[in-house]
C-alpha cells in the first residue's frame, strides 16, 4: 500500500477499514484530518484502550505509520468516488 498503487479491493473490503473511513468521512466531508490531529488522538488511544500496538515499535513510529496509512486510505476512496471508470475496475 502507497500513494502511488491502485486501490485493492481486498483491502478496501475489510470492516474495519470500511469504520475507520466512514466515522473520518463523517467528520470531513473529504476526509482530510491534519496530520498532528490524528497521530495526537491515535496516541492517546493507544494510551487508553491497552495494547494495539502490536508490532514491535515505538508508540509515536506506530502513530505516525497509522496515520499514513489511514490517509492513503482516504485518498484511495476520494480517488474511487471521482472516477466511476476506476470504481468499476
């Protein structure tokens, strides 16, 4: 998964995925948080729920890879939303 890659449907088909993008895309319209927003609020998530950092990083190196991740994410839906033909494929 980057920037560059196409969309996968596999990916894009999982629960959790499908969540964390519609509560974003609640929030904004587009989908677009700042980025110190969202590694702010996933460290103090990782401070309240327990454990979810599961690899064997630093808090803030699994923040900032989440948020990454969860932007590529966004900018992939808004890419399928623009352009039908990529939504068929």
């Amino acid at each position: 998964m980057s920037w560059k890659k196409s969309p996968d449907p596999e990916w894009f088909g999982t629960d959790e995925l499908v969540g964390i993008c519609s509560t974003l895309f609640s929030l904004h319209t587009n989908g677009v948080l700042q980025s110190t927003k969202m590694r702010k609020t996933l460290l103090s998530l990782l401070a309240e729920s327990g454990r979810i950092n599961f690899p064997k990083l630093h808090d803030t190196d699994f923040a900032n890879g989440m948020d990454e991740k969860i932007r590529i994410a966004c900018q992939q839906y808004r890419e399928l939303k623009r352009d039908p033909k990529k939504y068929l494929r």
